[in-house]
C-alpha cells in the first residue's frame, strides 16, 4: 500500500521528465522569418509590379539571378563543410534576396517552399530527390500561373534561380 502511494505521488512528475528529456535530444530548427516590415530591403521601384500586356523583366534581372546563384554556392559549401546547417543556409540565402531584390509575392512564396524542403530535408523525413521533386512542383505551378497573372513582378529572381537549377524554362 505504502509504495502504492509513493508511486502515485511520483508516476506523473517521473513521466514528465522523462517526456521532456528527449526534447533536448531532438533538434528542431526555429524558423526565423523575416519581419513583416523589413528595414533593410531595397525599396521597390515604381515598376516592380508590371502590368503583363507591358511586361519586361527587371534590367537587372539576370544579374541578380546570377549573384544569388553565387551565394548559394557559397552558403552550400559552409553547409557541406558542417558550418552551417541547410534550414541556416536557406535563411541566410533569403536574406541575401531581400537585399539584393527586395521581395514580392512570387518570389516570398518560393521561399517558403524552399525553406519547408530545407526543414523536412534536414530533420530526415525526405530525400534529396523528394525536395526536389516538391520544389519542382511548385516552380511548376507558377509557369502555370505566370501566363495568366495580370500584374507580375518585375524582378522574380529567386524564382528564376530556382528554375536554373532545377533545368526549367524560367519566368518571363
């Protein structure tokens, strides 16, 4: 009776460390976005929203596409070196292409499909192959979406980008 007392008392704190002492085996990346109001981003210009019946690409387009190219480069090798984790080096990538290009809708959203693919990837629960496949299928849906779009950002270049890596017909 007595040691059935005394493990009534203690069962659920016992449970609770228990529960909790796994948490700090497992890591799980926090998710730092960027703020709903950046301070240091480029301030859009007047066209960076075109009509599409006028639409032309940035004239800095392919070379914005082209510095975030080379900084993902740069952030793969600290990831492949251990320096840096893929959820750290996809934040970071972000951060980069909002200061080089500011942001807009099609680009913002390709981030957050990135940056899902980064965390699942990372936590084990897909395949490199599976990522890309996921990315794929959302660069696929805005070439849908791009032809039918009234107004178009101007500068898609992390979205261009992706399409260059992945060997698809970019956003034009």
């Amino acid at each position: 009776m007595l040691i059935m007392r005394i493990m009534k008392k203690y069962i659920l704190p016992i449970f609770a460390v228990a529960a909790l002492a796994g948490c700090e085996s497992i890591y799980v990346p926090t998710l730092k976005e960027v703020p709903v109001r950046p301070t240091n981003v480029k301030k859009p210009k007047a066209d960076s929203q075109v009509s599409a019946t006028g639409y032309h690409l940035a004239p800095s387009h392919w070379a914005d596409v082209s510095k975030i190219h080379d900084e993902a480069r740069r952030l793969s090798t600290q990831v492949s070196q251990g320096s840096l984790t893929k959820v750290q080096a996809a934040q970071y990538l972000n951060r980069f292409r909002i200061q080089q290009v500011g942001r807009n809708s099609v680009d913002d959203s390709m981030y957050e499909v990135y940056l899902r693919s980064a965390v699942d990837s990372q936590r084990g629960e897909i395949t490199t192959e599976q990522s890309k496949q996921y990315i794929q299928g959302a660069l696929r849906g805005w070439q849908q979406r791009w032809k039918n779009m009234d107004t178009k950002p101007s500068n898609p270049a992390f979205t261009n980008f992706l399409m260059e890596v992945m060997g698809m017909q970019p956003l034009k």
